[in-house]
C-alpha cells in the first residue's frame, strides 16, 4: 500500500479532530507551539460536523515556501456543503511533518453592513 503524502495524511488527521472523529489528544505529538491549542479551539466549535453526509476531503493543494516547510489548503465537503481548511508543515530535524498551524474557513455570510 502506497505511503499517502503528508499533505493528505494532515488533512485526514485534522479533518478526524474537526468533525468530532478522533479526539484532540490525538494531534498532540503532531502538532507544535500555538498548533494544539489552535487546534483545540477550533474543535470545541466543530466546524466540519455535520448532521447529514459525512465530512470528506475532496481537493487538496499545497505551496512550498521553503524546503522543510508546506502551506496546505484543502476543500472539505460534505454534501453539498464545502468548507475550507488551511494548515501549514514543518519538518523537524527528526523529519518528521509537524502541523504548526490550522485554520478553517466556510460560507461568507453576507451582512448588510458590509456594503
């Protein structure tokens, strides 16, 4: 079975924690400095469960900036929902892929201020 790509492997794991899948302490030793309790946060809010179709990883893409380092994005849906989902990979001397951090984005809601 082929090994899949730290980018993909990061997207399953967090997709996991964001859904309410695997628990947070599960990222612990994937994750440095402000990553966990980003990550964290973000969970108590699970902005990828759902009541229907389960969340899946439909693309995915990444940017390197540097060697060692990768700024992934990815589209998550579920139905006919999708949401964002960003984080960025650091190898350590180890070389190992740590997430260092995660954000998630979905629908813009429209407000009448904003015009």
């Amino acid at each position: 079975m082929p090994q899949l790509r730290p980018t993909d492997h990061f997207a399953e794991l967090l997709l996991g924690v964001l859904s309410g899948r695997r628990p947070v302490h599960s990222m612990l030793r994937h994750t440095v400095g402000r990553a966990y309790d980003d990550l964290a946060h973000l969970a108590e809010r699970g902005p990828l469960r759902t009541r229907g179709a389960s969340p899946v990883v439909r693309d995915i893409g990444y940017f390197e900036p540097r060697p060692g380092a990768l700024e992934v994005f990815a589209r998550i849906g579920a139905g006919e929902r999708l949401r964002a989902l960003a984080f960025r990979l650091e190898r350590g001397r180890d070389l190992r892929w740590r997430c260092t951090a995660v954000e998630v984005g979905g629908p813009r809601r429209h407000h009448a201020d904003d015009d």
